[in-house]
C-alpha cells in the first residue's frame, strides 16, 4: 500500500521511503500498516491497540503513544518537514500525506 512517499509492504516487513527501507520494529510495522489502512481517518487509541496488540485495551497504557512518537519520529526522519502522523486530541491519530 502507499500513502505519499512512504510504500508499506506488509507481507514482506518492510517500509519503504524513496526507495530506502526504513528501520522499524514489527510493531512500528504493525502500527504504521494499522494506520495505513484507515489513510485519512482518525484512529482511536483502543483501535490500535486492538489492531497491533491485539489484547483488550487498559486505559493507564500509553504504549499507542509510545510507538506513535517512535514512528513519527522515523516518518520525519526519513522525510523531512512532512508529518504523516497527526494527533488529534481526545480522538486519536490520522496518518495522511498533507
């Protein structure tokens, strides 16, 4: 699937942006191809969660956030001055290519 610059190959574990993979862990994978499937939409926390952990959520568990400031980080690292991962305050996070 590609979103932007970034072409996510979930099938194969990789990430890529202009032609370079990036470094992630399965689990940045696993949030950023959760992400990539909701292009667009905001996504709660508890959805996530459920998508990548796959385990009832807890609400004292900041791990979403965690690996969200993690990717996001990578995301701008890679490209820089684009932020594919907004947060949206109360509700969730979006990734788009604005």
């Amino acid at each position: 699937m590609v979103v932007g610059e970034l072409d996510i190959r979930p099938a194969e574990y990789v990430a890529i942006v202009r032609g370079t993979p990036l470094r992630l862990t399965v689990r940045e994978l696993e949030l950023l191809t959760a992400l990539a499937e909701r292009t667009g939409r905001i996504v709660s926390r508890e959805e996530l969660y459920d998508a990548v952990w796959r385990q009832p959520f807890r609400k004292s568990d900041r791990s979403v956030d965690v690996y969200v400031a993690r990717l996001r980080h990578k995301l701008e690292e890679a490209l820089p001055g684009c932020r594919y991962i907004q947060t949206h305050f109360g509700f969730g996070y979006r990734l788009s290519c604005d």
